[in-house]
C-alpha cells in the first residue's frame, strides 16, 4: 500500500518536511504526491526517504514520465524493485539512490528512450533482462562494486556500443545478445565463463580479448557475430573449447609467446587461420 507509511516516522522523530524538491518533470512529480504526507502539494526528501521498495513497486509501471533523477532523494530504497519502470517509453534519464544494491528483474526493460543512467558504487547486482529493450541507450558505466549481471540484462539494446564488464563479475550469460552496435568489448580479468549467447547477434563486433581467467566458453557465445574477426586469448593453456563452432567467422587469433602449436593442436586449428604469437598481447 502507498501510504502504509504515513504518520510514523522512522525513530519516532520528527521530520523537517520543508526542504521541497525541485522536479524537472511535472509528471513524475505528480505521480510522486501519493508520498506527500503533510498534504502541502510539495514533497522533501525526508518525506521521500520514507518510501520502500514495496511502495514503489507499482507506482511507475507504463507511466509517461521523462526523467527521475530525484529519485535520488529515495534514500529508503535497497534495491529497485522487479519491472519498476518497465515500458516507460518516455524516460529518458534516471539516478538510482546510493542506498540502493539491486535492480530488480526487467526494472528498466522497454525503456525505449532511455539513454542516460546513473548507477552507484552501492548496486552489486543487475537483474535479468534489467535493461533489455533499452534501444537508444549507447553506453553505460558499470561501477566495479557490481558482481551479478543477470541473464539477458541488455538484451536488444542495439545502439549500445560500448562496455567495460566490472572487475567483479566472473559470469556473463546472454546479457549482450543482440546489442548489434557493440563494437569494443572489455572483459575483466575475474570472468571464469561465457555462457550460451553472451555475445550473440552482436554484429559490429570485430575483436574480443579473452583474458587468462576464461576456462569456459558455451555454445552460442558468439553466435551471429559476422564481423568478428579476430580474438586474442591471454592464457598460455588453452581450455576445452570447440572453435570451430564458436568462432566460425574469425580468421585471426592471438596468443602467448610459445603457445602457439599448444593452441593448434589442442583446438585443432583450421591451416587458413592466422595465429598471431605475441607477448604481451595487443
């Protein structure tokens, strides 16, 4: 319920209600009032700290509103709840909280404007298909505190041209799929495993560095990736992997100093692909 909260006051303290807060759109700010709970047609930030995750839940599903920073002031918020903001074709921009850790299942998918997003060091986890469908979003900066990317979490965001995969994150699974933009692509030195369709559909892409900690790749990773040319792999061992099938567009790869003939015959290494030994790698 919306006004669960209203007349107790966390700590039984008495709140200043009186520093209002500036919206940039009328709507949101509108949509916002269910939480104004001295009734003055203003809302502070006292007033908005006081809001759960389980009031937001419903409150701005398919809503038109263009921009939410001030949802910044929602100070209560420990993580933003599964399908949010979902199908809110008008957002644009959007500020999570610093208290928030999580967000939820589809909290931004169908946010078809979006293109601007603040994420603080505070979040860990990003739930699946968080923002699948975020087509006019070109980048976002993933802040090194994240460890979860859920399956599907930029699925179809086709614009999107650039990522850097926080250091903490050891698993990617379909979350780039069809992001046919996605030209460069920075894996960290965590990542364990690409799963099935990581990368699919991922057109533009044309070079990809697997770092050392890669000791799997799954069908389908790179499926679709017409323009991907080159891979260079940092380990000096290769791990179990079925090139062929995985990689079937690339006709260079790169690896360590004396691991080339490690790397063909384990790998079995068609006789036209080049292979690049270089140390370190470029």
């Amino acid at each position: 319920m919306f006004f669960s909260f209203i007349g107790c006051y966390r700590d039984n303290k008495d709140y200043d209600f009186s520093h209002n807060i500036i919206f940039a759109d009328s709507c949101t700010k509108q949509i916002c009032l269910i939480w104004d709970i001295d009734n003055n047609g203003e809302l502070s930030s006292q007033e908005l700290s006081l809001v759960n995750p389980t009031d937001l839940k419903y409150a701005f599903q398919g809503k038109l509103i263009s921009s939410f920073d001030e949802l910044i002031f929602f100070s209560g918020l420990n993580y933003i709840p599964s399908y949010c903001f979902f199908y809110n074709t008008k957002l644009e921009s959007i500020t999570i909280p610093s208290s928030a850790q999580s967000l939820g299942t589809c909290c931004f998918s169908g946010c078809v404007n979006l293109t601007s997003i603040t994420i603080p060091s505070s979040v860990t986890t990003i739930g699946m298909y968080c923002f699948s469908g975020c087509t006019e979003l070109v980048s976002i900066n993933l802040p090194n505190s994240i460890t979860t990317l859920g399956s599907g979490s930029f699925y179809g965001c086709k614009n999107l041209k650039s990522i850097i995969i926080p250091n903490s994150v050891i698993s990617i699974d379909g979350c780039f799929r069809g992001c046919t933009n996605l030209k460069e692509v920075i894996l960290p030195s965590s990542l364990t495993t690409l799963a099935m369709y990581s990368f699919s559909q991922c057109s533009s892409l044309e070079s990809i560095t697997i770092p050392e900690s890669v000791i799997s790749i799954e069908q389908y990773s790179f499926d679709e990736c017409n323009s991907l040319k080159r891979v260079n792999f940092s380990g000096s061992s290769p791990f179990e992997l079925d090139f062929e099938s995985i990689f079937p567009s690339v006709d260079t790869i790169c690896v360590p100093k004396g691991a080339k003939e490690l790397y063909i015959s384990s790998w079995n290494i068609r006789d036209d692909i080049i292979i690049i030994e270089s140390d370190p790698l470029i």
